[in-house]
C-alpha cells in the first residue's frame, strides 16, 4: 500500500470523502461504535491491574450496554 492508497482508506473509514449518515445522530452513533472498540482493548489491557472478576464483570456490563445500545439504535 502507497501513501496515497492509505491516505484514501483513512478518509473513508472517517467519512470524509463518502458519508454515509444525514443526521448528527447516526454520526454520533458510528462515532460511538468505533470508540466502544477501543473500550474492549482497553479493557484487556488492564487485566494485569485488576482482579480477573473484577474485569469480567466489566466486560458483561459493557456487553451488556451494547446489546441495549443496539436494541434502541443508538
């Protein structure tokens, strides 16, 4: 991949060029779904930090928000 190429991609994934949504809300929403990403990740990371209950009971709640998060189309 060029510059070029990845220059392109990046202003896709970031709806720069093509955007997808028409209202803020649907914005915000994608904007949501790609943070709550990191949030898993960072999750993980932490693992070392805290106790293995504590963390698997953070990543039900988080799981847990998503689902309702996805049932109400936020």
């Amino acid at each position: 991949m060029n510059k070029q190429q990845a220059i392109q991609i990046r202003l896709l994934n970031q709806q720069l060029l093509f955007p997808l949504y028409e209202k803020p809300e649907e914005i915000l929403a994608w904007q949501g779904a790609m943070q709550s990403a990191n949030l898993i990740t960072e999750l993980f990371a932490e693992k070392s930090k805290v106790k293995q209950q504590c963390l698997q009971e953070a990543i039900n709640r988080f799981m847990e928000f998503c689902k309702v998060t996805t049932a109400n189309g936020s």
